[in-house]
C-alpha cells in the first residue's frame, strides 16, 4: 500500500491498515503520490547549498567576516554590502557564510555520534532483549521524562560553555529516540525466516546483528540521522542565541540573532536571515527525514 | 480495582523519577567550575573563616548522602536557599516571576488547542486532497521552526512593521500576544500532527461509514464521533506538549524580554547562580512529571478498554 502519511516520529505503526489504505487510493487520484518527491529533491538541494556554503563560505565571503566599521554602524542593504552590516559595521552576508560552517559541522558531528550509539545500543537491545533491554528501557524512560533542552542548557551552562560539552550532552539527550525506534525495528526484524537461518548456520549473534539486521535498518538510520541532525542544529543554535556556549563576537547564527536583534528596525536582515537560514535548514532535513520514513512505512505494509 | 492498581503504578513511577531527578539537581552544585564553596560563596571574599562557615551551613565535610538529604529536605519545605547575585531567597525570586511564564504558558496552551485540533480534523477528514496536504506541510515547516526564529519574525512583522504590539517587556495582555503565539505554534504543529492521525484512523472505523451511511451529517459526524474518539491520542501528547512550553519559555522570555521563569533560568546559568538554578531544575522536573503522571491516570480513566481490564 502506498500511504503518504506525515506522521510524528515514531507514530506510524498504529496507522491503518492495508485494506482500507488500497481503497483510498483506488477511489482517488494520487495527486500526493506525484507532488512528494518534487519537496524531497526541494529539500536534497536545500542541504546540498548548506554544506557547500559550509564547506567555501570562507573563501567567498566578500568582505572579512570580523572586520569592523564603527563609522558606518547598522545599515540596511546595499550594492556593496547585500544584507546590510551589523551594530558594529561588520557584513552581514559574509558572517553568515562564515558561520554556515559552524552552524553544520557540529550537528553533523553530533548526528553521527547520536546514530552510532543509538544504533549500536538498540540493535543490542532489541536483539539480544534480557537485562540490557530492561536496564536501556529503563533510561530511556527516564530521559524522555526530562525536557532535553532545558538539561542541555544548565548543563552546558553551569559547566562553563565549551564544545566538547555541548558535542557530548547533545549526544546523549538524542540517543534515548534513536534506541527505541532501533529497537523496535530490530525486534521485527528478528522474527523474520533470514535471521532464524543464519542462527541455524551457527553464525555468531554479533555477526548477524551488525552483518545482516543492520543492512535491513539502513532506512531507519539514516531517518534518524536527519531528525538528530535538525535536534542538534536547533539545540545549538538556541544555546547561542542565549548567550551559553559561544564567546560574544563569533560569527555564529544563533549568537547573530541574539546580538542583532536589536537593530531589527534598522537592518532587520541582520537577525531575521540567520533565522530563517536555521529554519529552512531544519525544514529541510526534516522533510527529507520524514520521506524516508514514510517510505519505510509503505515498504513495511508490503512486506507484512 | 485495575484503575487503583495501574495509577497506584505510575504514582510509583513518578515519586521514583522525582527522586532521581533531584540527585542530578544535587550533583550540578559538585559539577559547578571551582567546586561546591565557590558555588556558594559567589562574590564574596573567600577568607578562611568564611569557607569554614560555608562548609559548616551546607554540611560540606558530612558524606554525600546526609548532605544531600539535607539540602533536599530544605528544598522540599520550599527554602532553596539565597541567591548568590541577587542575595534574596530563592523562594521569593521565583514567586515574583511565576506569574509572567504562568500566563505566558495558558495563552500559549490556548493558541495551541484553537489552532492544532482544527487544523488536524480538516486534514485528516479531507485525507489526501490540496487541504490537507496543506496543512501538513505547514506543520511540517512548524515544527522544525525554532521558538526564538518564529519569536522574532513575529517581532518584526508585528510590533515594528505593523506596530500592532509592543516590542519588549511587560504590561497588560498585549504584550503577551506575540510571544504566546511564538511558543505556541510548535507545540500546535506537533498537536495537528496527532489530531490528523488520529482522526484518520476513526475516520477508517466502520462506524463512521456507517453513519455516513445512515445519512447524518457531516458535523454531527465530526461532533459526536470524530472529535470524541480522536481525543484519547491526542491526550497522550499533552505532557510532551507541556514540555515543550517549558522549553520553549526559555527562548520565547529572552526574546521578547519578558521577566519570566525561563529569562530567570538563562541569567542564573550565565551568572552561575546555582541554587537558583537548582530551584528551576527541580520545579520544571516536577512540572513535567506531573504532568505526565496527570496524563496517564487520565488516560486510564478515560479508555474503557483499560478500565474494564482489558488492553
């Protein structure tokens, strides 16, 4: 059944089921069907222009992302400087391209990070289930009952600032979503006739997980490497737009909406295009995310 | 009797996390940079008498579990102690500025309802057609929107462009009205999201056709089934979505500079204030799991299926 449900992560195992879904879909025209991959490819060139902006911003920045003009201050934009300068003159176009680097590479780091162990501990333990499933079920549990990001700001915080923290505490706080929906779909996957024979095969428990489950629940990793990217792109980028994590002064997006916000009615870009440059880079994660997941969905229907 | 067993249950459960809870809340002051005197003694001149009096006050030679008791067995009376920047009891600081994220949250939690529920029963009911893909990408779009991004589109299309609003501060309601909106739109995208899926899946039940097919209309269908039977899974979100109120108090407060409980938090982190911190850690865990623990004891008196012994 090919159903094209946005649905909260997670949430779609409950949806219904296939008969009703294949009626739907015979009694209308498939419109969704056509318009999902345009967004999707939408959403790949979005992330593709941030990372390259991320990877050269540096070098073709106009103007020295530091550089300071205290005579002419905060000015709308202009020929020479296209998005306008901040309180302090500095070129807002070049700032953000400096600090497209910033902005990706730690949610990258941090995604990868929270996809590798997420994976790993819910592979273990939806594979081999007993006291570790228990024991993670347990502290998962008990993470999803604390607000994440209040954790990672006083943690961040009282610690002193500091990427390492940040890049660790962001780390743990998205493993827990990772584990569950491995988890979940290792034990599916478990019941399945190639799993029973490779264990008949006498092929040890840790080459089955991580040589023939793991292949199986690619859609799956890759889903939640996008959602944990986006949580750590927003997280971070919140934390900056505090004040905690980054010395005042840094090219950051986060830090330029905080410290640019006071000139919104002079040079409102100066605050408002890293906004919206966080935005359309979680968006598109996100929806890119989700359209993985969706068509996990529908392979799932199929294969049941 | 398996309603007293299971809410006996998540009681259990929710007195366990408090505890832990307030452990982590205890071990930010051992974490704090400089460690626990520093904490305590802020800008005060750290001369040898002092230090000793510090550590004599808070029991600082006493192993970590009389210590702790101590401190939590203040708290739980409401004394967290003073301030270290401010030199005012903890207690009173809260108090001045609960009001503000209070409101702050109730606007927001209306916003969320008036917007999220709508929005997901005319998705899920027009499932597939131009509304509903619609509506589905916009709460997409929310839902990757940060608080403080949405906080200061709105700022400035509203209170600069339009000047419909203040800017900053606080006063009468008005000034709540842009930020309540700001906290409010993620939270109503996740609640559209539920309220689609839900509505979906009655939708697809045969009493649904079957009372299309006995000819009522399209509200009273909506009215008497639809809006009832999608209301169990959206009551399952409302913790998260309380959680997300918390948070997202953080970001809104400090960006529209509202003297809240969220801007409260961010300058005592900065300032390393840390028994003020501790007050807000262990009130926002006790909000969330309250709330949590609200949720499912409603939840386990609203579904027959879990009253009668059954599911």
């Amino acid at each position: 059944m090919a159903q094209n449900e946005l649905l909260p992560r997670g949430a779609t195992a409950d949806q219904s089921d296939a008969f009703t879904g294949s009626v739907a879909a015979a009694g209308r025209k498939r419109t969704p069907r056509a318009r999902r991959p345009a967004l999707t490819i939408a959403a790949m060139i979005v992330l593709g222009i941030m990372l390259i902006a991320a990877a050269v911003g540096h070098w073709i920045a106009p103007y020295d992302p530091a550089l300071q003009n205290v005579g002419l201050g905060p000015t709308g934009p202009s020929a020479a400087h296209w998005l306008g300068t901040d309180d302090l003159g500095r070129d807002v176009l070049s700032r953000l391209l400096e600090g497209a680097h910033t902005a990706l590479i730690a949610p990258v780091l941090i995604a990868v990070g929270t996809t590798v162990l997420g994976t790993t501990l819910g592979l273990l333990a939806g594979y081999r289930q007993g006291w570790l499933d228990t024991m993670l079920m347990r502290l998962t549990d008990l993470m999803f009952a604390l607000p994440g990001l209040l954790v990672l700001i006083v943690v961040v915080g009282v610690a002193g600032g500091g990427y390492a923290i940040s890049v660790i505490t962001l780390i743990i706080l998205g493993a827990p979503s990772d584990i569950r929906m491995v988890r979940s779909v290792t034990m599916s996957q478990r019941e399945l006739a190639y799993v029973d024979a490779a264990r008949t095969l006498g092929i040890p428990a840790r080459r089955i997980m991580f040589r023939h489950v793991l292949p199986n629940l690619a859609p799956t990793v890759v889903a939640n490497l996008l959602l944990s990217f986006v949580f750590a792109l927003v997280a971070l980028a919140g934390l900056s737009f505090l004040g905690i994590g980054l010395p005042a002064g840094t090219p950051d997006w986060g830090l330029m909406i905080q410290e640019n916000r006071g000139i919104l009615d002079i040079n409102p870009w100066a605050a408002i295009a890293p906004a919206l440059l966080i935005t359309i880079t979680a968006c598109a994660a996100t929806l890119l995310g989700d359209s993985i997941y969706e068509r996990l969905d529908a392979g799932k229907g199929f294969s049941e | 009797m398996v309603v007293v067993k299971l809410v006996a249950r998540r009681l259990i459960a929710a007195v366990l996390l408090l505890l832990v809870l307030s452990l982590l809340t205890y071990a930010l002051l051992a974490l704090s940079p400089g460690g626990p005197e520093r904490a305590l003694l802020g800008d005060r001149p750290a001369t040898p008498e002092t230090i000793a009096a510090i550590r004599a006050q808070f029991l600082l030679d006493e192993p970590f579990p009389v210590r702790y008791w101590h401190w939590l067995s203040q708290a739980l009376t409401g004394d967290f102690g003073t301030s270290i920047t401010v030199r005012q009891p903890v207690i009173s600081m809260l108090s001045e500025r609960v009001n503000v994220t209070v409101t702050l949250a109730l606007l927001a939690a209306v916003v969320t309802l008036a917007v999220g529920i709508p929005a997901g029963l005319a998705a899920g009911i027009r499932r597939g057609g131009r509304l509903d893909r619609s509506i589905t990408l916009v709460s997409l779009v929310f839902l990757s929107f940060p608080p403080f991004a949405i906080a200061l589109v709105l700022l400035y299309g509203f209170a600069i462009q339009l000047r419909w609003f203040p800017v900053y501060g606080t006063g009468d309601l008005s000034h709540y009205v842009l930020p309540a909106i700001a906290l409010a739109l993620g939270p109503a995208a996740v609640l559209t999201r539920h309220t689609r899926a839900a509505a979906l899946q009655v939708g697809e039940q045969d009493y649904i056709t079957f009372a299309r097919a006995r000819g009522l209309s399209r509200f009273g269908i909506w009215e008497s089934y639809l809006l009832r039977n999608s209301a169990l899974p959206v009551l399952t979100i409302a913790g998260l979505i309380i959680a997300g109120y918390l948070t997202g108090a953080v970001f809104v407060e400090q960006a529209f500079s509202l003297p809240g409980l969220g801007s409260l938090l961010v300058q005592s982190v900065t300032q390393k204030d840390i028994p003020v911190v501790q007050a807000l850690v262990l009130l926002s865990g006790v909000v969330v799991i309250v709330a949590n623990l609200l949720v499912d004891v409603a939840y386990v008196i609203v579904n027959p299926q879990i009253r009668q012994g059954r599911a």
